[in-house]
C-alpha cells in the first residue's frame, strides 16, 4: 500500500492536557454510561456503533463525551444520532488520518468496541491489552498524553 504524502495525518495521540477530566475519571465516566444505557454495539470494516438507550439526558451526556473524546483523539471521527429509540454513537478513523500507522489505528477502533468489555480495568488494563497486541503506549511525565505506536518486532 502507497501512502500519498500530500496527505496530513493525525498522530495516534491521545491528548488530555487541557481536559476537564483525567483518563481514569474518562474512563469511570463510559462505565457509568455503559452500565446505565447501553442498548448494544455494531461492527463494520469502518466504524464501530455504540448504542444507547434514550434514557433522560443519555443523548447529551453522549455528545459530550464525544467532544471530549474528540479533542484529545483527533484521529478520530465522531457522529451522533438519535433514531428507532436509540442514540447512535458512530466511531470511525479520519479518513487518511492514520495513513502513518493503519493497523495501530485500527487498534484503537478495536478498542472502543471492545470498551464495554474492559472499561472496569481502566487506562492500566487498556496499556495491558494495547501492550499485549503490540501496541506501546507512551505517557508523558504529567501522564496527561498517551502515544500509541506499533511495536517493531524485527528490530
């Protein structure tokens, strides 16, 4: 696969420094919405769907945690929908954002799938299964950006 260069990328970096939150309290907050409202999740190639029962307020508490989740993950796209009774939360990559690096990207998306799953064992627990995936995670001294890269087994 060719990667045109002309294209920008987004770094596979999870950003929190201006955040209102920490990534534990992020993290608390989806299993808190998890075990309130969540009606289910879909997979495609491209995207993953969460979905949300419409419970009070479940619809903005969801658009707000995507924009949060947008302005730490830039490499991700974010769509919010209410239909058949139910918020959609669609999660995909930007398109040509990860271009450096697909399968650590995919990576990601996998992991946001899988979160109602693992959310109990928090940002400890996804270092663990990104680690055991080949995936190194790198935090800054504050422990406010975490940078995901694939790690080089032939090196």
């Amino acid at each position: 696969m060719s990667i045109d260069p002309s294209v920008a990328t987004a770094p596979i970096v999870c950003d929190l420094t201006g955040a209102p939150d920490t990534a534990e309290q992020r993290m608390a907050e989806y299993g808190r919405l998890f075990a309130q409202s969540l009606a289910g999740r879909d997979r495609t190639e491209q995207r993953v769907r969460l979905r949300f029962r419409t419970d009070g307020g479940v619809e903005a508490w969801v658009r707000d945690l995507a924009a949060r989740e947008k302005a730490c993950c830039p490499f991700y796209d974010f769509g919010i929908s209410a239909t058949g009774g139910e918020v959609w939360w669609d999660i995909s990559l930007v398109d040509g954002g990860a271009n450096d690096d697909p399968d650590t990207a995919r990576m990601m998306l996998d992991e946001f799938y899988d979160a109602p799953d693992n959310v109990a064992g928090g940002v400890a627990g996804m270092k663990e299964r990104l680690a055991n995936s080949g995936i190194a995670v790198t935090t800054n001294e504050s422990g406010t950006v975490m940078r995901f890269d694939r790690i080089d087994v032939d090196a």
